[in-house]
C-alpha cells in the first residue's frame, strides 16, 4: 500500500533499524503462513512480524535476513514494529475502508453527501489544533507509578488541550458519565484502574460508549494507567469495550529504554495522527 511506505512513522522505523540493525524491511499486505497467533516467526532467512490489531489482520512486516539476528535483537525489532508501525497501520486501514464505504454509499444514495460533510466539518473544526490523537482513551502500562504519570504529562502536553486532572479529583463532583463527556479540552488521568471502585469502572464503561466513533476536541481523552499485562485483560470482569479499548493503544512504557519513555518523536508516532500530507 502507497500510503503506508510514504507514512511518517513507516520512514522513521526503516531508518532506525538499518542504521541500529543493519537489516531493511518490507510491506505485504497478504500473510505468508495461516498461523495468525504468531507473534513473530523465521521465514527462510528473513524474519517475519505478523501485524494485527483489533482483530484486524493488517499483513507482515518482512526483516530481510533478519532470521540471522540474536533474540534479543529480534525481539526490541518486535518492540519497534508494534510501537511504531502497526497503529498507523491500522490508521490508514480504518482511513481506506471508511472511505470505501463512503464511495459505495454516493453511488447508490443522495443522503451520503450528509455523512461526507459531518467528516468535512469534523475536519474544519480540529485544524485550529496542530495535533490529533488517534484514541480518546490510552491505556499506559508500568510497573511504576511516577513512570506512568510522567507519560500522561508528555502525551497531555503534546496533545495542546487545557486541563489535565486527575479522576479521583473529580469524581465527587462529576458523578455521571455525561458530565465527564461535556469535559472538553481536558485530559482525564486515572493513576490505576485496578483501584477504581465498582461504581467508578461502571462510570468509565458507561462513558465509552457515550464516545463518537472519531477522535474529537470537544470530548475529554482519558490515560488509563495501570500494571497490567496484555494477556491478564481478558480475565478481568469489565466490559468487552472497555477491554477492548484498553487493549487498542495499550502502551508497554517498561518495554521501551529508560531515556526513550517520554520521547516526543516516539509518542507523536504512536498517539497522534500523521499529517494530511503524508496520506
């Protein structure tokens, strides 16, 4: 796909793991073997990343001879690629079939010309905003309370809006999810949401579903932190969308090196959208 080889976050990790690894990547959009549990797996000489997102198989990553690099080497490539690439490519895939569906749509009705001018103005209204995230909610995992925050900090300030509090701040006061949802131009940050009350989860769940389906200015952007595992999610009794959204822009702060965790040029490649003229 053009769109993904002229993406910003695509360059930038070409270059990072030729300069670090010595090795360059490719783009295919089919995947090679059935077995879509893989993480990552050899393929000959090359080593294969299996991109997938959300139940969406978004096609492989190819390292060219990059079966012939050590584990640990194989493994902080793993780290790049599902930081970097997989959610823009996932951006551009939700990006190409809403469009489809949008050209599907003008063919057969005179009404889609409405759903093309809610996005038109949708647009219009967050130009003013040099920076758009990609999610209303970002689930920040780390061992490490002040690690955590520390990110929320970097995204809050990176994202431009007003108000950053904490929900535990505001709880009393804002006791519905409407209420949270009329929060425009604030981020949300919740320290630990396996410390939140039955009656708070049930608030977060009831305002994700309050949501719109498109990132916007006019609702809050809530940073779940927390210490848990991808794998631990699913056995937690919340429910499917909240597991789901915190699983979407699930960010392994531990993961990444200690002077990289706040690094304006990673977070802007996970969180935020690329700019009109890169697509």
């Amino acid at each position: 796909m053009k769109q993904i080889l002229e993406d910003s976050a695509w360059k930038k990790t070409l270059q990072l793991i030729e300069e670090k690894y010595g090795k360059t990547l490719q783009f295919r959009a089919l995947k090679l073997l059935n077995d879509q549990k893989k993480t990552a797996y050899s393929h000959g000489d090359d080593f294969i990343i299996p991109l997938s997102l959300k139940n969406h198989d978004l096609g492989n990553i190819i390292i060219n001879r990059g079966s012939f690099l050590s584990d640990e080497q194989k493994s902080e490539i793993v780290d790049l690629i599902k930081f970097l690439v997989e959610p823009q490519v996932y951006n551009l895939h939700l990006k190409t079939t809403e469009q489809n569906i949008l050209n599907q749509k003008d063919n057969s009705e005179r009404e889609s010309r409405k759903v093309v001018k809610l996005y038109a103005d949708l647009d219009d209204h967050e130009e003013n905003r040099s920076k758009k995230l990609l999610s209303q909610i970002i689930h920040l995992k780390s061992h490490t309370p002040q690690t955590r925050h520390k990110v929320a900090l970097k995204i809050h300030e990176m994202s431009e809006r007003n108000l950053f509090v904490r929900l535990n701040d505001i709880i009393n006061t804002t006791t519905t999810a409407e209420e949270i949802l009329s929060l425009s131009d604030t981020t949300i940050y919740i320290e630990d949401i396996e410390m939140l009350s039955a009656t708070e989860v049930h608030l977060l769940e009831r305002f994700l579903t309050l949501l719109p389906a498109e990132c916007s200015d006019s609702c809050p952007v809530i940073l779940v932190g927390s210490c848990l595992l991808m794998e631990s999610l699913s056995s937690k009794p919340w429910s499917i969308q909240l597991k789901n959204d915190l699983s979407g822009f699930y960010f392994d702060i531990d993961r990444v090196p200690l002077v990289q965790q706040t690094s304006h040029e990673i977070l802007d490649l996970l969180f935020f959208e690329v700019n009109e003229s890169m697509s």
